[in-house]
C-alpha cells in the first residue's frame, strides 16, 4: 500500500539541438543556456554537449528536441530523448534529395 504513495522522482528536461547522430541509438546535443553575468550583470551563454539515447534512430543534425534525465544507460549516455520539437528543414530536403536521385550520401 505505502509503495503506491511513492510519487515518481522528478525528472529534469532540457531542449536542445543534435550536433552529430552518427553513433547506432545515440546522438549529441548542445544544450545552450542564458545567464545574467554574477558581476557585469551582461547576458552570457553557456553551451554543454550531452550523450542522448535516441531509441528510434528518428533524430537528424539540426533536429531541436527534448531530452530527460534517466539513469545511466552507459558510460557517457545519462539522458534519453522524449520527442523532436522541431524537425530540420535541411537534414529533410537532403534525404529527400537523395531519395529522388538514388545517390548515397558520404
């Protein structure tokens, strides 16, 4: 009965964008955050790169997504991504494109 009670721990989000999703279910993304300076009181930003794991292998370079806290998964992955908040216009027409003429990208 106690163990229903027990709320879930709360999880921590962040959205960034996929720098590199060359790694089977794995991707790297750029979280960029904006601080007021402690002394000069000026807007600095900070960028940090997380190992997110993309079960789905759906994420693309440009991609802007969600991801979650989760435990860790490997070495480096402790985050796995949750939905894709906005899709790249250009990793979209260079699949199609290539489609179209039977190409293979390098």
């Amino acid at each position: 009965m106690a163990e229903n009670n027990i709320a879930r721990r709360h999880r921590s989000t962040q959205v960034g964008t996929v720098v590199s999703s060359s790694g089977n279910k794995t991707i790297v993304v750029e979280v960029t955050r904006r601080f007021p300076h402690p002394m000069y009181k000026r807007y600095v930003q900070r960028r940090k790169k997380y190992h997110v794991h993309d079960e789905t292998n759906e994420c693309r370079v440009g991609d802007r997504v969600r991801i979650v806290e989760s435990r860790p998964l490997s070495k480096t992955k402790r985050w796995r991504m949750q939905e894709i908040v906005m899709a790249s216009t250009l990793a979209r027409v260079q699949q199609k494109t290539v489609a179209k003429t039977g190409a293979k990208g390098k």
